[in-house]
C-alpha cells in the first residue's frame, strides 16, 4: 500500500514510524508542536527487543557507535555489595550487546536523519485542531491556518497527547506514587555493565554507561501528585534521596552538583482503552501505552509499533483492516509489559510485599519481551 500518511508527534514513536512507511512508498508529513524537533532530556536505555528494532530499520550500527553496549545486570545492595549478576538477553547474537546505552537527543538525531533521508516532510510549531474522516481520506486541519488530507494518520503525539483528545478518547494518565531522578555524569571506571541498586526503603538507584566517559543514572523515590522540585534544588534533593548509599552511588554522588545535567519527573502510565483507531486514524507509542521505567522497555515498545503498523498497511489495500490488525498484534504485549513495570513499581513503594522478586520478574519479563513481536 501506498499513500499521503501524517504522522502527528515527533517523539521515538511518530519519526520511527514516519521513517518506515516512508520507506514502504507512503508520502509522509511528520508534524511537531514545538517550534523546534529535538529530543529533550537525558540518557536512554535501549535493551534487547529495541536494538533488535533497530536493525530491523538499518540503524542499529549507528547506534551502538553512538552509545556503549552491556552484556550484564548487576543488582547491588544499597552498601554496594553485588548480591546477583544476570547475563543479558543477546538477541542479535554473540557479537551484539544485550542492552545500549545511549543519550536520547542522539538516537532522536539517528531517526530524524534517517526520516529526512527517506523523503519525510517535516513541519514543527504546528498541531492540529480538526481531524474528520470521510471514510476515503482523513482531513486535518492545523493551528497554522492550512490543512490537507491524508490516506493514514497516524497519533503519536505522547503520554499527554492533546490529539488523543481532540479525537474523543477520554483516558487519563495514572500515577503509581514514584518520581524518578535522571542525571547524566561521567562514567566511573567499574560502570561497565547495568547496576540497579535495591533494597533501600525509600529509593532505588542505577547506572548505565551512555559512552567512554559518560553515564545515565536514575533514582526512583516515593512522590505525591502534585510534586515539584525547583530546578536549582535538583542537584540537593537527588544527593539527599542517596544520602544512605555507598559504592558506586557514594562516588557517583560527588558529582551531582549542575541542575542542567538533573531531571525529575513523576510516574505514569496509561492503556488506551480499544480500540486503538477510529477508521483511518490510529494511537500508537506512548499516546496508546506509556509505561514506567521500570523494565526500559519504552523506546522499545514505541520502535516497534513503528515496524508493525508499516507492515501491516503494507500488507493490504484496506486501511482501516490494517489498523485493525496493528492494535491486535501490538496489545497484549504493550499491555504486559505497562503491567508488568507498574508492578515493579509497587513492589518498590511496598518491598516488603509477600512473593516480591522484583530480579526474578525482571528476568521473566525480559525474557517475554525476547520473544518475536
């Protein structure tokens, strides 16, 4: 199949997927409300099934050249100690890591390059405020007074998509009672692998190596809904959450001092209630299933709903058929892995849960997610 496709949200999700049906002969228009497409905030953990989508889209050596790959998870003790190592999935094979990390303005440059290179047409400053579908083709109007119509749209405009709506869909985002800390420093000699630090009453802290020199690390802790921390508090406000942390974090620790290297922000999470389109409009990314942080699993989700929906509109001439399909491969497994992480979460705010195994679910679900999609 072939077409006019727009795509409305310049995230992982909406330039992925602009990126494959260009690829697949759709003529596509990739639409973004801020006045300029870049990606914000800090590192990015793309675990196995992302890099997987990756090669699936070619761009997996520009990837790992941009980031560091692991082959190994170390869970530490608050102290430091190592209480368990776990080897990665290597779903690419030997030669291939397990888990990349990279810094997320890098990987949106690697798709926004690559959607440039197949002929996407991209407009920024701009979102639209009418969607109607005549059955035959989709009209969009948009707030920069102009409007056109398209054989496929495509909503991919977030967690807090106003085109979700603007389309009738009335779900909500849920909170789950954490903040999560990011920070990127410089990588300390022994971050060689992925660490997550657990067992501490109020927090739960971890690294990935991001490059040479550098590191992504995370802090999750308990937060209300209406939390907000005064970017120049940052830096005193994370090193607080670590206070009680030794090893690693303790040495890490002396470097949090610039709030522009610091981010804070809350847990939520969302499950687009079905169906996912409405005729030829369809969700997808974190506008149909935003998930916690919990099992890295976002980028990857969003990538390959991207690789999915390209081939299932290239797989019949009937739009809406298509979409119909999508939502039915990419459900069930989008839905495990929100659940999934939202469980973790609690385990966290709650460890002293009866049955917790919060490494035992991790593993189990990471080995689900290495399944085919």
């Amino acid at each position: 199949m072939s077409g006019e496709a727009l795509i409305i949200g310049g995230g992982i999700s909406g330039t992925a997927t602009a990126v494959k049906l260009a690829r697949g002969g759709f003529d596509v228009t990739l639409v973004e409300r801020e006045d300029e497409w870049r990606a914000l905030g800090h590192g990015i953990t793309m675990i196995g099934p992302a890099l997987r989508a990756l090669q699936s889209l070619e761009l997996l050596d520009e990837a790992l050249e941009s980031g560091y790959g692991v082959t190994e998870l170390r869970f530490c003790s608050p102290a430091g100690t190592v209480v368990q190592e776990l080897a990665l999935p290597r779903l690419l094979g030997p030669d291939r890591p397990g888990l990349l990390g990279m810094m997320r303005p890098r990987l949106h440059e690697i798709l926004a390059r690559a959607a440039a290179a197949a002929g996407v047409q991209a407009r920024t400053g701009t979102s639209p405020t009418t969607i109607g579908d005549s059955g035959d083709r989709v009209t969009v109007a948009l707030d920069d007074d102009t409007a056109g119509a398209y054989d496929v749209v495509v909503v991919a405009d977030g967690l807090f998509s106003s085109t979700r709506a603007l389309l009738g869909w009335d779900d909500t985002p849920q909170f789950v009672g954490q903040g999560v800390f990011r920070a990127v420093l410089d990588r300390v000699e022994d971050v060689t692998c992925s660490y997550q630090f657990v067992g501490h009453p109020s927090a739960k802290a971890g690294f990935t190596p991001t490059g040479p020199d550098s590191m992504y690390m995370f802090c999750t802790v308990p937060a209300n809904r209406d939390e907000h921390i005064a970017r120049e508090d940052l830096p005193q406000r994370l090193c607080e959450a670590l206070s009680d942390f030794g090893g690693i974090v303790a040495e890490a620790r002396e470097q949090i001092t610039d709030p522009a290297l610091l981010d804070f922000r809350l847990e939520e999470w969302l499950i687009l209630k079905q169906p996912w389109n409405r005729g030829r409009v369809v969700v997808l990314g974190d506008a149909a299933h935003a998930t916690t942080p919990h099992l890295a699993a976002g980028a990857a989700m969003c990538l390959e709903d991207a690789i999915v929906l390209g081939e299932e509109l290239a797989d019949s001439s009937d739009v809406a058929d298509s979409l119909d399909r999508f939502a039915e491969r990419r459900r069930p497994r989008c839905e495990r892995v929100v659940r999934s992480s939202v469980q973790l979460a609690e385990w966290e705010l709650a460890p002293d849960t009866p049955g917790a195994d919060p490494a035992g679910f991790t593993m189990e679900a990471s080995a689900f997610l290495a399944q085919p999609f």
